[in-house]
C-alpha cells in the first residue's frame, strides 16, 4: 500500500515538473487552435480521480476549443507547490483548493475574484455558508466543488450488541464505550491526535484557537483548556483505545474501524468509500453517521471542510475564459451529482442532492450532520494553525508535555503565525 502511495507521489512530481506552467502559452489559441488549460487536482488518485479524469473528457468533447491537461497533486503536498509556482508565475489555471487555502492564496493575489463571472451563475444554487467560506475581504474566489465535516461514524451492530444508543455529549461517548468494550470486547472508541479532528472539542465548549473578530488567540483561554481536558479524557479508560502518536495513526484507527475492531471514531466523508470496502460494513446499512457529541456548553459542532475550485489570476485572458467555463461545468448539478455517485462525496449544491444520491447511505448520513458543521472564520492564517496543534497533540496525548505545557507552546506558535493577535 505504501510502495503505491510511494509510486503515485513519483508521477505526480514528474508531472508538476512538466506542467507547472499553466496559462504560459500552451495553446494555439491565436491561430485558431484550441485552449489548453491545466488543472490541478488534489483528490485521492485511487478512489476519486477516476471520476474527475471522466468528467474532463465530457467536458473536452462538449467544448471542442477547450483542452485540459489534468494532473493529479497529492493533497499534502499541493499548497506548497502551488504557492511556490503561483510565486514564479507558473502555476496551473485551475487548482481544486481546500477551502482552508482559499483566503490565504487570495489574499497574495493568486486567485481570480469570480464575481459575476460565469464560474458563478448558479451561486443562489450553493449552500450559502459554502460561499461565505470561499470569500476574503468581500469577493469570492472559489466554487465550492465538495464539503464534507467530522461525524461520529459508528458500528450499528456493535452498539445493538451493547443495547447503546448514539451518545449526545462526551460523557455519554465514554459510558457507552465502557459498555462495548463489556458486551462486544470491541475498543468503543478510538480517538485522534490531530489538530482539526480535536476541533469539536473546541466548538462544544464555544471557542475556537483564535478570536478572529476580536484578534485574540484562545486556545489557552478556559473553555479550550476544558475541551482539550475532554478530549485527552478519551484516551484512558475502559473501552477507550489510548493515543497513537505513531505516523501511520490515521491509518491504524480507520483499519481498525472499517474491521469491526472499534465501535466509533471522528471521520468524515472523503472516507466513505473505503468504509464500505472493509469487513464490518460490507453491508452498508452497518455504518451509523451522528452529529459530534456536545460538549459542557450544550452545543455540538465540527469543521466544515471541502474543496473549491479556484482560477488562477496570473493566466491571460483566454485561459481565465476557458477555466471559467471549465470550473462552472464540474460545479454544475449534473457534475456533482455525478461526482456523488461515483466518489460518495457530499455536493455543495441543494439540487445535485438527488433521489439516487441520497440513496447512499454514507451520504445521506453526512448530510443529516451538515446543521452542526461550523464555517472557519475568514483568516488567511486559520488553516496553518493545525499546523503546531498537530505537533504538540501527540506529545500531549502521549505523556510527553503536560496539557499545559503543550498548549503554551501551541500559543507561542500561533502568535507568530498571528503577530496583530493579542493573547
């Protein structure tokens, strides 16, 4: 599995060497040729690429002077290379941004504003939260492609086993997985020690890592405290899996969900496809899909996540038309449905929430939790800010740093990452 992950890292870098230079004249545009436009794609290679490699050839043939040179850039590495080749001029047309890079690619000039263009003619179409969330200093620089937000996904079997029900708060998380672990001997739950799956944690307790109105960084301020405290609760006691802070912890905690080893853990939707692929849910009406539990402030809340699409500023003329063109037909509700069907992913828009999309039982569970997911703020900065969480969490959560060590040091990072924030 590694060596696969390996091999497609390789092609994609030869790829990124060949084509980062979209909108640099790869067109015979003045003679009459087509647009060559480049896109980059973040989405899995194996599971979703497929099915946005489909769609340009459907787009290709209903646009005869428009061509797209379609690369595939691993998520974890296409900020980087994006703001280094949009910072050389050379960056691709196209990039399918997480919603997190947006503002900051905007806000150093990178991104096209797509105001009243027509990548936007549908914008009443998208949820409005999804478009707010695309927007930096009041212009819209991104459709919304896919979103997605945390869930408790949870074994159904296991917990008719237990006789539990979905629990509503943390306490009723750790009750009911003391009671798998008796009923079933599944671990009942498995937590992670990553920055933004920490986040409902936050949210349940009314804060987040920072104020961005009130320029005021609050991740040591009481409420986070309490709700890192809960959330490194979950990593001791009967039916609590304990931390791993090992590199392949994702991928230890999904394996031993989709197996029926542990009854529930955070996840969100991009994971659909591989749920159903593992033992427990070959049959899908197994995976159960509930809001995050609350935490002492009664409320519950996740991230918003996702992915838009957003037309580099730096291309001439006619590539910006031919990506415009090229942005509202993925986004379209044709597209998306499509998308949905083949990749279990949650579209943006109401409309593309069809009979036959709703049918998935994994979509249709995410888009129940979708009231309780919570827009980032529009910071620039506020993605990088998971960036010493993911740092200091493992240490925490693995008894190397006190819960207030860790996060004073988490401070002191944010506070370079926002030096007009006060403390």
């Amino acid at each position: 599995m590694r060596r696969g992950i390996a091999a497609t890292a390789l092609v994609a870098s030869l790829a990124l060497a060949a084509t980062a230079c979209g909108g640099d004249g790869d067109s015979d545009s003045e003679s009459g040729g087509p647009v060559t436009i480049t896109w980059w794609d973040t989405s899995n290679a194996t599971n979703e690429a497929p099915t946005y490699q489909a769609l340009v050839k459907e787009f290709e043939a209903a646009n005869k002077g428009i061509k797209v040179k379609y690369v595939n850039v691993p998520f974890d590495q296409a900020q980087n290379k994006f703001d280094t080749a949009a910072g050389a001029k050379g960056a691709p047309d196209v990039l399918r941004s997480e919603v997190g890079w947006t503002p900051a690619f905007a806000k150093k000039g990178f991104f096209l504003p797509l105001d009243g263009t027509e990548a936007l003619a549908d914008q009443a179409k998208f949820q409005p939260s999804l478009i707010e969330q695309a927007k930096y200093d009041g212009k819209v620089y991104g459709v919304p492609l896919v979103t997605d937000t945390l869930a408790l996904v949870y074994n159904k079997q296991l917990f008719q086993k237990a006789g539990v029900q979905p629990p509503k708060t943390w306490d009723e998380l750790k009750k009911a997985a003391a009671t798998i672990k008796d009923k079933t001997g599944a671990d009942g739950y498995w937590g992670s020690t990553a920055g933004y799956y920490a986040q409902p944690f936050l949210y349940g307790e009314g804060t987040d890592t920072v104020d961005a109105d009130g320029k005021k960084i609050t991740v040591k301020s009481p409420q986070a405290v309490k709700g890192y405290g809960t959330w490194l609760s979950l990593f001791d006691g009967k039916g609590l899996h304990k931390a791993d802070t090992t590199a392949d912890a994702y991928a230890h905690i999904q394996d031993a969900f989709v197996n029926g080893k542990v009854a529930a853990i955070l996840q969100g939707p991009w994971e659909i496809t591989n749920f159903y692929k593992g033992s427990a849910f070959a049959d899908k009406k197994n995976l159960g899909i509930a809001t995050v539990p609350a935490g002492s402030a009664g409320k519950a809340g996740a991230p918003t996540g996702g992915h838009n699409l957003s037309v580099y500023a730096g291309s001439d003329k006619a590539h910006q038309d031919a990506s415009l063109k090229f942005v509202e037909f993925l986004t379209s509700a044709k597209s998306q449905e499509t998308i949905a069907l083949k990749n279990s992913t949650l579209p943006t828009r109401e409309d593309a929430y069809t009979a036959q999309v709703k049918a998935d039982p994994g979509i249709a569970g995410y888009q129940a939790v979708l009231p309780a997911a919570q827009p980032r703020p529009a910071l620039p900065e506020y993605s990088s800010l998971w960036v010493p969480l993911d740092k200091e969490l493992p240490q925490i959560a693995g008894g190397k740093k006190s819960l207030d060590k860790g996060l004073g040091d988490v401070e002191t990072a944010v506070a370079e990452l926002v030096p007009d924030f006060s403390k």
